[in-house]
C-alpha cells in the first residue's frame, strides 16, 4: 500500500547552482512529496528551502575551506570541483549509509547519470528503487571521455529501476546505449506560471534586439548567433544583439572567440556582453527584447543539449518567439513556424533567414507568434502539471516495488 505521502531523497553532485534552477522548480512543485536532499556540497542559496529536509556532508566546510572557497558553483575551477568531488566521493554514501532515518525512505532519485552511479551501493543498501534523470552531457560526452561510464551505465540500466528524458530525443539514445524501453519515461521540465508576468510586446517593422542567455560553451552555439547576426545586419541595421552568460571555470575559449569576432567585424557598438543577470528579474530583463535566439549544436567532444534549454520555454512563456536549432529535443520546446523558427545545427544562412524574417516582420503578424508561444508553453510546459505527473510516476514505482 503506497502512502500518502511519499519520501524521496533527491540526489546531486552539489545542490544547487542558480542556472540548475528548473531542478528546484521540478522538486519543490512535486505534491504529496517529503523532500530530502542528498548532495556532498550544499550551497547556501534561495534554493535551500526550509521545508526540505537536507543531508548534509560533515566534511563540507572543511572541504570548502581547504579549497579556500565560501561557495561552490559554475565559477569554480574544473580542477578543484573535480578534487572536491573526489574526496567527498566515498564519505558522503558512507555518511548516509550510516543515517538511521534514510531507512524510511521510499524512493532515491538520482539527478544526471553520473550521480546516480555513484550511489548505486546506496541503493542496494537501502532496497530501495531508484530513479535516474538523464539531462544533457550525462548521456553521450561522460561515457566518451570516461569510458568508466560504459561499463557503470550497464550497470545502472540493470539496476535501476525508472530512467527519465526530457523528449524523445532522450529516449532514443538511451534505448540505443541498451537501457530497456520499458524502464523509460518523459518526464518535461517547465515554468512556474505563478512567476510569469502579462507582458505585452509590440513589435516594429524594420527592428529587432535579439537575446541570447547561455553559459559561454560551445553547445551553445554563440559563434553561429554572431556570425548569423552579422550577416543579417547588411540588410537589417536597425539591430542589437545581447549575449548574456559566464563560463566554466577558466573555460574562456568560446567567450575570447565571440569578443575578437565582434572587435573585428567592427559591430561593438550592435552587440552587448553581460557576464550575468539576476534570475529573480529573468522576466523583467526580457521584457525589452523582441527575439530569443539560441542555436545549440554538438560540441566537438560531443557535448549536447541531451534533453532542451529551458531557457527557451521561459522566452516563450512571456510571449518571446524564439530562433533555435534541430538539436536534441528542442523540436519539442518550439514549434517550428507557430512558436519560433527553426534551421539545422551551424547554418548559419538559415538561421540568418530566420532573423531577417523577424526583422521585416510587422506587429500583426509577431502577435501571433507571441500569442502561441504562451499556448504552447502552457499547454505542454507548465512545471506544476509535470511536477504532477512526476508524483504519479513515483506512485506507479512504488506500486510495483512492494
């Protein structure tokens, strides 16, 4: 018999940087869900909420302090996240392992696949099922540069007990790396329609501010945002193009790459870079953009969206069309002609159609594109409705489980 209330133990490599906060988004609109969190380092946030029940390590500060830092998070050295990483590796599942109240746990949920690997012998420890969410560079660039993963991925498809996609696109990979169809679920993230103000847009023939907010990596496809954007200006003057977004660590290579296109094509003045802005005003800051543009594409190495940007459904949600790419399962999060348009990975001729087109574009006309976005966003986004359906799928776990 399943109780009404079921306990969960979420678990994270660190818990929680301000870009993860979809994950905050989909934990914390869970209903009828005890939540505990598991996380070797836990930063001191707006993501700490009081009703959450949080396990943490008794070798953070030590560890934290030893590193010389007060906070972890995307501007941390590679080096040092990954030697922190190492040394709480075997601690933290001994330490909870050893916490008596874990015993009534109903259900681990593993957040990206590495993590879930770590604490299989939790898992087994506990008899408890696990379930393993899968969300972007977990599902190919991990088991190629660790080739570890392969073997720890067969592992965890024999073990686990439910693993969960953003969109098709995920399910496939994960069907073709050997993981059972039936183990498979799409669980979508969303937006907080709570939060989302009535923004009303007017669009100006012949004017565009385009927007893009990612992390400065190369799946995020920034140079074919800039090289896109300056092709479109011989036609289309009347633009701007803001780029928001930090790096990883001392990654500056795709950052230095945008900064010597703009000096040398001599556009400084057409396009603005801000290291970040206050997500608490996300909404606010694109109130005063007519176009979200994010063209992701495989990375080199192989790194990917996995699943989708859910910065492309917050554009969405307050009626920004967007401009994106067939990449990953973003074909889902917009629709290609309704909601935004969209071109294949690194063209840029097609993507430069695309701004243009928005560029000529009148109000009447934007308006309906506006108009779906929120439709679409709504209809199939709405993070209360998939926090929802993620309750269900606890239920019907457990209900096989026992």
């Amino acid at each position: 018999m399943v109780q009404n209330k079921i306990k969960v133990l979420h678990l994270f490599n660190y818990y929680l940087v301000d870009t993860m906060n979809w994950a905050y988004n989909l934990i914390s609109n869970t209903p009828d869900v005890e939540v505990h969190i598991g996380s070797p380092i836990i930063i001191e946030n707006s993501f700490k909420n009081s009703e959450f029940i949080f396990h943490e390590n008794p070798f953070q500060k030590r560890l934290l302090e030893k590193a010389r830092l007060s906070t972890f998070g995307v501007g941390l050295p590679k080096k040092v996240m990954i030697e922190i990483l190492n040394l709480t590796k075997y601690d933290y599942p001994t330490f909870l392992k050893n916490k008596k109240e874990l015993e009534e746990i109903d259900i681990l949920h593993a957040h990206f696949a590495d993590v879930g690997c770590k604490f299989l012998e939790l898992k087994k420890h506990l008899c408890k099922p696990l379930v393993v969410s899968f969300y972007g560079a977990d599902y190919e660039y991990l088991p190629l540069h660790q080739p570890k993963y392969k073997k720890l991925y067969h592992r965890i498809f024999k073990e686990a007990e439910l693993f969960l996609c953003e969109g098709a696109f995920g399910v496939s990979v994960l069907e073709k790396m050997g993981c059972a169809k039936e183990k498979i679920r799409i669980n979508r993230l969303g937006v907080n329609f709570d939060n989302v103000p009535t923004q009303k847009r007017t669009k100006i023939k012949d004017q565009l501010s385009l927007l893009q907010i990612a992390t400065f990596t190369e799946k995020k496809g920034h140079i074919y945002t800039l090289k896109s954007f300056y092709e479109a200006l011989q036609k289309c003057p009347n633009m701007t193009l803001t780029m928001v977004g930090g790096v990883h660590g001392k990654k500056n290579g795709v950052r230095n790459e945008v900064v010597k296109f703009i000096e040398s094509k001599g556009i400084t003045g057409k396009v603005r870079l801000l290291d970040k802005i206050d997500f608490s005003q996300l909404y606010n800051f694109m109130k005063d953009y007519d176009v979200f543009i994010h063209p992701s594409c495989y990375a080199a190495d192989r790194d990917c969206e996995g699943g989708a940007p859910v910065i492309l459904l917050n554009a969405q949600a307050v009626g920004m069309p967007v401009i994106s790419t067939v990449h990953c399962d973003i074909p889902d999060e917009v629709v290609h002609q309704k909601t935004g348009l969209m071109s294949e990975e690194k063209d840029i001729d097609g993507l430069k159609n695309s701004i243009e087109y928005f560029y000529s574009m009148e109000d009447e006309a934007y308006q309906i594109f506006s108009k779906s976005a929120i439709e679409h966003i709504r209809s199939k986004f709405d993070i209360k409705q998939n926090s929802k359906y993620l309750r269900t799928l606890y239920a019907e776990l457990l209900s096989k489980f026992s």
